[in-house]
C-alpha cells in the first residue's frame, strides 16, 4: 500500500519518536535526576535557544503542567515574528550567527548562577547562539545539557571561532534523533525535503524531561508549585496568580 505524504511523515515521526524513547531513555532520566537535585537544592533549570529552537523553551514554563523551577530564557530579538517585515526571519539568520552578543547582551543579565542547570536547543548545533550560551554556561558554573541533532554534529565542522561545536561544550548531550536536514518528506523530481520534525523532537524531550523531574520531586517529597489549566476543577484564575507570585519571587531571589 501506497502511503499518502501525511502518513509517511506520521510514520517517521513515529519511528523518530521511538528512537529517543530506546536510545536516549538513559540520558533522559539521568538528566532528569540532575534537574530534581537541582530544584531540591533551591536551583533554577534555565532553558535557552534561539530561531525555531526557541519553540520548546516556550513551552517549558509557564505551561499547563510546568512547575516552578523552570525558567525560560526568552530573548525576542533571537526569535522572528514575521517572515519579512520586522523582527524578520532573515534578521534572525543574522543575529544568532552574531558572536558575543549573546552572553555579554543577553545571558550575562539573567538569573544564572553557579549549580543551576541550563539546557541549549539548537538543531544543528553550530550557531553562535547556542554556542555562545553554553559556553556562558560552563563559564558560571551550570551543568550544560544540549539538545541537538548527533548526525549534524557528527558530519558538520565547526563554524564558531571558538572551533566548537554544542556537543564539543555539553555535560551531557541529548541526541533529537532527527536527520540532518530536519525535514521528512521528500517530493519528485526536488532535492529538498519538506515538513521538519526537529521542534516536535525536542518537545517531546522536553516534556518526558519534565515529567521524570516531577516524578521524582513528588516522589521525594517535594511540594511542587505547579501551574495548572483552569478548566481543571478546584483550580483557576486565583490560583495560577499565586503560582506566579512563588515564580516571581524565586526568580527574584535568585539574582542575589
């Protein structure tokens, strides 16, 4: 049987998605023990990418379902809101291949500290942005866990001036299991591919990284904060203000 372009990518997606689940379930949950302690002892897990790597770092926090001890790190000038006009995509092509711009103009301003963790999106993995964040990273004391393809890093040369790639800087490197040029589909008679799959990868990671960390905080004994849909009974407007308030304060107290 014959399959239609929207099965085959079904397909592929599935089989994407059980090979994280196979091969990468070792790192998922000792990266996953490494979060739990780190919110036990009072740390913050900071999320960081830019262009369409941007995408899981939104959705860690805030998030139906996320807790606090998450903490996006969103730089608007990293992420494109329309394709040509401004804050364009061809304007971030530009920007997060930029050096220094992201840890002295961006990261050096954020709650970062010493035994935090911070986990580094990116794809491809080459980039100054990325490169440049998990560098800052190592420089402060944080645990650097990428999350980024291993067939690109593994038949692509470095690019940034410091001869390294994401993988090359990472504690621990998770592995999207997505091919190198990200989409799926091919077409007749077109060398390129369509329909990418790396942003539901690493969503995917993100949220299994997040409910092992759950997991294991409540099965400690940890009394989660944790941000809830209103439509859920016993739970609403009020009760999300709170859970902000809580975000707020350890976010605050985290620059002294």
């Amino acid at each position: 049987m014959i399959l239609s372009a929207f099965e085959t990518y079904i397909k592929r997606l599935q089989e994407i998605l059980e090979k994280i689940k196979n091969d990468q379930k070792e790192k998922i949950v000792r990266v996953s023990n490494l979060m739990a302690e780190c919110i036990s002892n009072d740390g913050i897990v900071h999320f960081f990418g830019s262009g369409h790597s941007i995408l899981p770092v939104m959705d860690v926090f805030p998030r139906y379902g996320s807790f606090i001890g998450l903490n996006p790190l969103i730089d608007p000038r990293l992420m494109w809101f329309s394709a040509t006009g401004p804050a364009s995509a061809p304007g971030l092509l530009l920007v997060e291949r930029k050096e220094n711009y992201v840890a002295d103009g961006f990261l050096r301003y954020q709650p970062i500290k010493s035994g935090d963790i911070l986990v580094v999106y990116s794809h491809g993995g080459l980039n100054a942005a990325p490169i440049e964040a998990a560098l800052y990273g190592k420089k402060v004391g944080t645990t650097v866990i990428a999350i980024t393809s291993m067939t690109n890093q593994n038949i692509s040369r470095p690019t940034h001036s410091s001869g390294k790639k994401l993988s090359d800087i990472a504690d621990i490197t998770i592995d999207n299991c997505v091919p190198p040029e990200d989409a799926l589909i091919a077409l007749e008679g077109r060398k390129e591919k369509v329909a990418a799959v790396s942003t539901i990868a690493a969503m995917a990671i993100t949220m299994s990284l997040i409910a092992e960390t759950a997991f294991i905080l409540n099965n400690k004994g940890k009394e989660l904060k944790i941000f809830v849909s209103p439509n859920v009974e016993g739970f609403g407007v009020d009760y999300n203000l709170k859970v902000f308030d809580e975000y707020q304060r350890v976010i605050r107290n985290h620059y002294d």
